[in-house]
C-alpha cells in the first residue's frame, strides 16, 4: 500500500486538497488515478495512518477523501538520536535515508572540525535542510515508519554537546577505541545518543570534549567505517541489543 506524509492536521470522513507536491508525485511519479487507494499520516501522537482514496484529479492537484485511523507505533523502543558529522552530497543523504529506515529517532547534523562542506549562507542551508527533511520524509514513507523524524538545523560541535543530557548514554564511534559495544553490560537508559564523525572522522580534540559530558568511545571493529556505513552498522547493532530485534 502507497503512504504518503502530509504535514497537516488529519480526520476521518473529512475530503483533503494536497499541495501541488504531493500531488504531482501521486499523479505524475505513481500514476495513480481516482478511485485509487493508499494511506496518508502526519507523525503525530496517537500514531497510526489514515486509510485514503483518490476522489478527483484535476491537472495539478489531487483532493482525496480521508477514511478511517488505524492505530500503528512503529517506533524503536529506543530513543536514538544521531549527532551526525555533515558530509558530502549523497552520503549525507545516504546515512539520512537510511538511519531512517532502521528506527532513529531524530537527526542532529553538526558542523564538526573534519567537515569539508560548506553552506555559508542562509539561503543555501535553509535549502539544504529542506532537502534532507524531504529525504526523511520519503524514508518514513518507505519504512512504515509514523512518528515524525526531524532533521533539526545544522548547528556547530559545541552547541550539540550542550544538547546532551546527563541521563542519556552517549556513544562515540571512533576507530582507536578500546572499547566495543559488548562492553556495555547492561543499557543505562533507553535514550542513546550516538556521534559520528563526517569523511575525515572524529578528531581527538573533539573525542576529548566529548569525554566530559561522560561519552562511552566504541570501535566496530579493525577496519575504518566510511562515515555512512558507521551509522547503518551502529543502529543495526543496537537495535539488535536492545531494540526492535531484542
């Protein structure tokens, strides 16, 4: 069944004009026609989606009709958030999309020391993150995924610390690491948030920063994971541990 997200209020037995986005995705990328089927939901609490059909299409918008809400929490018994270095281009978007899928929770780019991209103005990082929550968005729609998944706006490596609370487990991929995630005896809290350094890695003076706010250093093992690669395999891993695959 074809999900859609639609960043407004929803209700049953209630008829929803879509925006010319969404509309052209249903009707010129999907080819979908009236009297077609599918599923729409918005990421908010109760969690669930609405069951949809196509009412009228006309040449650049879609008006469907909103059926019934089918209770559905697809979420990760972990609340994971990924602090993720900004990479390049598709690998950027790569480790989005894909973090996604294997349950996150919410995604905080940061600008770390090793990072090579550059967005110095407000225009080109405002369309930048437009991008990258649009890319979350499909990825929802992918996975069945129905709580919302923010890709917050880009902020510096300082600030992201200042995020991190006490309670929460916080992991640092670094490839020097003593330790591995079997070390980990037990899981402190169901809050974890995990920081991944972009193409250059994680430097040492930020894995030094990072120790005061009581950081765990993990290593996957003894080869160096590419930036994108690192965060598929250590959401993997702890999904396997201690969430959705437990």
């Amino acid at each position: 069944m074809i999900r859609l997200y639609i960043d407004r209020p929803l209700s049953s037995n209630i008829e929803l004009l879509l925006n010319s986005d969404s509309s052209h995705y249903l009707k010129n990328v999907l080819r979908l026609k009236q009297g077609d089927r599918l599923n729409v939901f918005n990421g908010i609490s109760p969690f669930g989606y609405f069951s949809a059909q196509i009412k009228s299409v006309e040449k650049r918008t879609i008006t469907l009709e909103i059926g019934e809400f089918v209770i559905q929490d697809t979420r990760s018994p972990l609340k994971i958030c990924l602090y993720q270095g900004i990479s390049k281009a598709e690998k950027m978007d790569f480790t989005i999309q894909k973090s996604v899928e294997l349950g996150v929770s919410s995604i905080q780019p940061v600008w770390m020391e090793h990072t090579n991209i550059k967005l110095n103005d407000e225009k080109r990082l405002s369309k930048k993150l437009q991008h990258w929550q649009k890319i979350a968005y499909s990825a929802m729609e992918q996975s069945g995924q129905n709580a919302l998944v923010k890709v917050d706006s880009p902020i510096d490596f300082q600030s992201a610390c200042q995020l991190l609370e006490p309670s929460d487990l916080t992991i640092v991929l670094n490839p020097w690491a003593a330790n591995t995630l079997a070390d980990i005896d037990s899981l402190p809290s169901k809050a974890i948030n995990i920081f991944i350094g972009p193409e250059g890695g994680i430097s040492e003076t930020e894995v030094n920063i990072l120790s005061q706010y009581n950081s765990v250093d993990i290593q996957l093992g003894p080869r160096i994971l590419r930036t994108e690669t690192a965060s598929l395999a250590i959401i993997s891993i702890l999904q396997s541990l201690w969430g959705d695959f437990k």
